[in-house]
C-alpha cells in the first residue's frame, strides 16, 4: 500500500473512534470529577488459577513472563507500556523495558486465533523505557524516563531499525498520544515538578523535524502553548525554560480521543482532561475512589478509559462515559509491583498488560508477567 493512501486510512479509521470520543468528551465534560460507582462488568469475583480477580464472563492467561522463552525470544524484565496494532488476520503487541542501559522494546505477534507466533524485539541499548505511545502510522513511541531521556520511533513489524527523535525533546519522557485531529504527539514527563507538552512535527508522519510547546497556565483552568526555546538543553531543562509552564507531580500516562487528551500524575493520583477546543485543563478524577496510585492509562472506541495502578491494590479501573469509576480486575499476591502496558487487541476483544514485577517484587529478574484478559469489552 502507498504511503499516501494508508495514512488516509488510518486518518479514516482515526475519524471513527473521535466519533465515540467526542460523545465521551460530552459526558466527561458534564461531570465535576468521575466519582466510584457500579462496573459496568459487574463485581470482581475470586482470583482465577492465573491470580487474577475478574468479572463474571471474563477469563485471563499469561503470554509472557521474564527471562522465559515466547514465540523463540527471551522475554525481557519489567515490562512497561505497550500497544496492540493489527497484523493481517492476527494483532501484535509491543512492550517496553524499563531497565537501565539495556531496556528497549518487544513484540509478540500473535496469530488469528490468538495463539502466539513469534516474539522478536525492536529495540535494544537504551535506558529505561517506561511508557510511550502508538502512532497513526503504526510505529511504536518508546520513551526513556531518564534525565535528557529521548523518544524512540520504532516499528512493532520488526522490519526497520529504531530511530532517536530529538527534536520531541530531551527529558525524563514518560507518555506519548497522538492526536490526529489536530496533527500533534503529546508528551509527559515523570518529575515532581513536570511539565505537559505538545509536539507539532513540519510534516505530519514525519517525527523528525519539528516545533515543542509547553503547556503554560493562563487564568484558572485556561492554558496555552508556549514554544520550549532549546528542547535538547544539556544544562537547562525543558521544564525550567518557560517560567509560565504548568506543572504536574509525576505525569504518567497519556492517551488522545475525540477532542481532549487524558493524562495522569501519581503525584497527585489525579487524571486530567486537556480539552482541545476550549483550551482548559481540569481534574477529570481527583482520587477518593477505587482507583489508586494512576499510572498508564488507555481506552476504547466506547468511550471508555482504563486506567492502571501503580501500586495500589493493583487493579485496573474503568472510567465510564458516565463517569463512573470501577475496578475491572485485580492482580492478587503482587504486593511489590504496578500493572503496566493496559492495550486492547484492534478488535478490542482482549486486554493486554503486565505486572512489572509480579509476585517477587524484582524489577531486574525473573519476576515480571504479562497477561491476557478476555471478555465482553465494550466497544
């Protein structure tokens, strides 16, 4: 397929889901803040066989653990963000590694029936790869929570080698969301005083070459975009070169639909909604619910977000178009860990997501574990 006509594809296919999101965005929008309530799904019922707590109707399995053989690769160690994209009648699965020196990223590909064909990775000697985001165009963003950490553009296909992104910056990435709509990649950054970003590239598709905004705060919920004067600073860092700039205790995870990017801060346990057209940013949950310790976050074409733990009681919560916020299910015996990489298959049947360091609590070792949950996911 030719370049041109699968990004109008893609751009197709983008226009359906800020269909449903943008009634997300409506109901988002009428609520103070989403507040604990029924899950739709139902309540968690006894952990199964795999550990996991699940609603009637739903079942897990685990893909992968760490420094265990899937699909003829070695699994890496504390696996973090990851994404589904499809591949022919079968789906892929990248995930990061947030290990330092040696982190990078991997795929498992998965066949039509759901059964595992390979496992390979896309990128290797880097540091610390936490979360990051998919593209339109089906690559995957890696982002390295270091100090002039970098984004890496990598291809979840395995064909192409990774590519370092500079211009998006050089600080402690953690998230990336791609907003078609208005042709940008938003950016958090894992600090205490951390700043939120937009990333407008000169070529929409083209990562290499652009302007970075800081989000900067205006009058109450109001914001505006302010240019970052030198992204790849050595000495002065992105965060401290706009006096304006708002900040976030500990952003996380990040994900665009219909109009407003979600975002989190562990800090704070807060998820926020930027709404694009209004310009505003405001607290979409402000903790005092089921959901603790926010982390990565993700969601469906229904409308709905699912947001991960860290720490916590390792569970994964939806936030309904409703605002109502629930527990979805609960990964019991891993005290010393968070739930990391939540992805839907493109058919949105499975979840996909890891706890980085399962049961032992060891980020270096053995202990990481990635799961598969599936059932009646509204979508």
């Amino acid at each position: 397929m030719h370049r041109r006509t699968f990004l109008r594809s893609v751009t197709a296919g983008a226009s359906a889901v800020a269909f449903s999101g943008a009634l997300w965005h409506e109901a988002a929008a009428a609520l103070p803040a989403a507040t604990a309530a029924e899950s739709p799904y139902g309540p968690l019922l006894a952990a199964d066989a795999n550990g996991v707590a699940l609603p009637s109707g739903f079942s897990s399995r685990v893909v992968a653990r760490s420094l265990r053989s899937v699909g003829g690769s070695l699994w890496h160690s504390a696996p973090d963000g990851g994404a589904c994209y499809p591949d022919g009648a079968g789906w892929i699965y990248v995930s990061n590694s947030e290990l330092p020196l040696v982190g990078g990223a991997s795929s498992i590909r998965f066949r039509a029936d759901g059964s595992v064909d390979r496992a390979y990775r896309i990128l290797s000697g880097t540091n610390l790869n936490c979360a990051g985001g998919a593209t339109p165009w089906h690559t995957w963003l890696s982002c390295e929570e270091i100090y002039r950490g970098r984004v890496f553009e990598t291809d979840p296909y395995g064909n192409r080698s990774a590519v370092a992104r500079h211009a998006m910056g050089r600080f402690k990435h953690e998230a990336a969301a791609c907003d078609p709509d208005h042709r940008v990649v938003y950016l958090t950054e894992d600090e205490e005083d951390g700043c939120f970003y937009r990333f407008t590239p000169d070529v929409w598709g083209d990562l290499s070459r652009g302007r970075l905004d800081v989000l900067c705060a205006k009058g109450g919920d109001a914001v505006e975009w302010r240019p970052v004067p030198n992204p790849s600073a050595p000495l002065t860092q992105t965060r401290h070169q706009v006096d304006a700039a708002r900040h976030f205790d500990g952003g996380e995870g990040c994900h665009y639909a219909g109009g407003v990017c979600y975002f989190t801060a562990k800090g704070d346990k807060k998820v926020w909604a930027y709404h694009t057209a209004s310009q505003t940013v405001t607290a979409l949950y402000g903790g005092g619910g089921t959901l603790d310790g926010v982390d990565n976050i993700t969601g469906t074409t229904a409308g709905d977000l699912y947001v991960a733990e860290d720490g916590g009681n390792m569970e994964i919560n939806i936030i309904t178009r409703d605002g109502a916020v629930a527990p979805v299910l609960r990964i019991e015996g891993h005290p010393e860990s968070e739930i990391t990489g939540p992805a839907f298959s493109p058919d949105g049947s499975r979840l996909y997501f890891s706890s980085q360091r399962g049961s032992s609590g060891e980020t270096t070792g053995s202990g990481g574990v990635t799961y598969e949950v599936r059932g009646p996911f509204r979508h």
